[in-house]
C-alpha cells in the first residue's frame, strides 16, 4: 500500500459524493452531505450528530441536523444511485442477494417504528427498531443495497403517533418478509444481475414470498423451520425433523466461504423434496440441504450433539450440490458483517441521534434519509483496510475547505464537545508539599592547614 493508494481512495470518495450532489438544489446540503459521508467512515467513537460535527470541524450538528429534517431531496433516489453504485463495482450473474434485519435498541417511545419486539442482538424481548435489509454479496466483497423500515402494529393502528413521527398517511401494516418482497422486486425491475437469493427461517416459513420467488423464476437457498410440511419423492408427508430421524444421507464436507478465522467447512446432504401445495417454477426443483457441523458440541446438562440448519433450495434442476451451498455461505458472511457493523462501525441509522431535537430516529423521513447515505459510507468502507484509515484522513482538511464557504478557514481542532469533551485539559498530579522559600547555600568552609 503506497500514499498513491490512500489519495486514490479520497479522489474516488470525492468523486462519489460530487456525482451524487445532483440530488441537492442548494450547495449548502451538497456539502454538508460529503461532510457527514467523510465523518461516517471516519474512526469517531460515538457516531451521533456531535461526535460527527465535531470531526467535521463544525461547530453545532445544525447543518447535518437541517439535511435530514428540512433540506429538499429524496432519499429513494439517492437508494437507486447506490444499489447503481454497487452493481458497477460488484456485478456479477452468480452474486447473491441476501436478506436480513437488524434491531436498535432504544430507551424511548419516540423513535419511528420502536416497540418491543424480538431482537436478534440480544435475542430475546427489547424495545427496538427493526430494518430489514438486503445484501448484493459476491466474491469481490459485499454492501447494503436496499432498506425499509418495520411498523409492528402499535403504529400502524394509531394514526396521530404515526402523523407526529412523519410516516406517510397511506403507510400500512405489512410484515417483515412483505417488506422483502418489496425489496426484492425494485432489485429485479432495476435488472440487478444476481443468481441467488438467501434468507433466513424468519423469511424462509413465509410461503407469500416463497410463491414470489417461484412466479418469478428465482433460485434462492433459504433456513427454514424444522416443521415445514415438505412431500417426498414417493408422495408422502414428511418434515425436516423426518427426513433427519430417517438415518438415510450422504454428508459431504464442503467450505461456506471465508470466515473470520479462515475457511468455514460443514457435513452437507441434499434430499429432493416437495413444498406441500406449492411446486416450483418450470425447470425447477426443490431440495431440502442439511448442513451439520464438523464436530459435535457439548452444552451444559445436555448430552454432546451436532448443530444442525435446514435450507430449502429452489434451483434448476441442473444445480449442483457447490452452487447450492453459495447461498447459504453467502448469507452468513453477509449477516455477520451486518452485525459487526451495527454493533461497531457506526453504519446502523439508528445510531444517530439529534443533540438538538432528536430528529436522527424520531422522524420517518430522517431515518430513511439517513440510512440511505449510510449505505454510501458502508460501500465505499469496504474500498479501504483497517490499516489505511487513518492515514486516509489527512486530506480531510482540504475537503472541508472545498465544502461550505460559511465554515473555510475555520481552525480544525473544531469546537469542544458540549459535554464531557475527550481534550479538556487534565489537572497535574499534586507535587511534594510547601518547603517555603528558597534558602541560600552556606558557605563552603576551607579546611584550615596545622
């Protein structure tokens, strides 16, 4: 890695955030929205309004605050330019487009769409926000592509809330893998290359978005519950718990892709099978996949077993056993880094939270406006290594210069924080005590001779 590459990386960060100022009438916005997307990479500890003002170098999170709540632009467009942005840098016809939600957990009642409700962090009951997502995922690497917003019931049920947090009046209710169907049709309408589509088992008991991907000839591998009503080759009923009681496979070991401890191998067998009242697409098939991990795993009162996932593929008749692990190995990749990233990175819009008037997840238009530049930090993230980071910063100054003419010139240590500030000057460690004055030497006495 050379100081070539580093100036690289910040010429095409710049070069992204300038084709994306099209979305602004005012330059003010258009350069307070490169500011928020440089401060989004950045290594700042608290990702809220400001943390982000402060290594902006301004002096309130006014403008960040004013370009989610009041300035004009729209967010789905900035959505379409990134998944654009995506494809260009990843695309491929074997890429794997994967489903998967996260949760921020909140302390209030204000926040757009906050309820409690099941929370994959924690997993158990917590008063959060839930976004589904998705993933376009290759061999090149991975980034968000697409976002909504879960309304449980509560809010949907109660107009007035839904009016004071900014959420359209014909917004209705529609479940999390609804959602994903929504997502998943933009993604094909915009003639996204991928060949897989991969989700979970809170996606993949859905039959709705099952029949989706059958109409539209979609292959996709994903968990399912281990009592899906399945029908076996000779017509009779079975489940998956059926199919792994009959003692009858043929595990073959094979690596889910890398992992953070290098590759990721699992005991895999396929079974064809049947989705009771809904047979695939033409040309198609269903296949239930076993995966069991390598070793058996000893838990506390119970005896030593297997880990074992079910996945129901539906891919041409043709596929084999390798491509229809890909689905299964991509999506845990890609849910991994969605965890890392919510918990770490900062990326989640739910992290931001207003110093002023706490509009960062209060309002609906905000969330949405923030997750989608989000997105363009998480893409254009994946570009540098950890290493290169900091360094990657130094040009920062100069890109805060070419921004809003209101803050050029400014000194760059920025202001102070309102609370707590990190560089307030530290008191010294108490000395030795007073000894007074200081006192001349007495003078050095001469040894006499006999």
């Amino acid at each position: 890695m050379t100081a070539q590459d580093i100036a690289g990386w910040d010429t095409d960060l710049q070069s992204l955030t300038d084709g994306l100022g099209a979305l602004f009438n005012r330059p003010e916005p258009r350069a307070t929205f490169g500011l928020m997307v440089r401060a989004l990479l950045a290594d700042v500890p608290k990702k809220n309004s400001w943390g982000l003002a402060e290594h902006a170098g301004l002096p309130t999170p006014r403008p960040f605050e004013h370009l989610l709540d009041g300035a004009v632009w729209d967010a789905d467009v900035l959505r379409d330019r990134v998944r654009e942005h995506v494809v260009a840098g990843l695309g491929s016809v074997d890429a794997v487009v994967v489903a998967d939600d996260t949760q921020a957990i909140k302390k209030g009642d204000k926040s757009v769409g906050v309820a409690p409700q099941h929370c994959g962090l924690t997993n158990q009951t917590e008063n959060c926000q839930v976004m589904p997502m998705l993933t376009y995922a290759t061999e090149a690497g991975h980034a968000f592509v697409d976002r909504e917003l879960y309304l449980p019931k509560a809010w949907t049920s109660d107009p007035a809330r839904c009016r004071a947090a900014g959420v359209p009046a014909d917004r209705e209710f529609a479940t999390k893998p609804a959602l994903v169907r929504r997502m998943l049709a933009r993604v094909v309408a915009a003639g996204v290359p991928f060949g897989w589509f991969a989700a979970d088992s809170g996606y993949g008991r859905d039959p709705d978005l099952r029949a989706f991907c059958h109409d539209g000839g979609i292959a996709y591998a994903m968990a399912v519950p281990v009592d899906l009503p399945l029908v076996g080759a000779r017509g009779e009923a079975l489940s998956c718990k059926d199919i792994l009681r009959s003692g009858v496979h043929r595990w073959e070991r094979r690596t889910a892709g890398a992992g953070s401890k290098g590759a990721r191998f699992y005991d895999w067998s396929t079974h064809a099978v049947t989705v009771k009242e809904q047979p695939p697409a033409a040309g198609f098939g269903h296949t239930l996949l076993i995966r069991r991990s390598k070793d058996m795993k000893t838990r506390k009162d119970r005896p030593s077993s297997y880990d074992i996932e079910f996945f129901l593929v539906h891919a041409p008749m043709a596929a084999t056993m390798a491509a229809m692990v890909r689905g299964p190995g991509c999506g845990g990749g890609s849910r991994r880094t969605t965890g890392s990233a919510r918990t770490s990175s900062g990326w989640t819009p739910t992290r931001f939270v207003s110093g002023l008037r706490g509009i960062g997840t209060s309002r609906c238009a905000c969330w949405h406006r923030l997750s989608s530049r989000s997105r363009v930090r998480a893409r254009e993230k994946k570009r540098r290594s950890t290493r290169a980071r900091r360094p990657a910063e130094a040009g920062r100054a100069a890109v805060v210069d070419r921004g809003d003419p209101r803050i050029a010139g400014r000194d760059r240590a920025g202001p102070r924080r309102r609370h707590g500030c990190r560089d307030r000057p530290r008191p010294l460690a108490p000395g030795p005590p007073d000894q007074g004055p200081d006192q001349p030497l007495p003078p050095t006495r001469r040894p006499t001779s006999a």
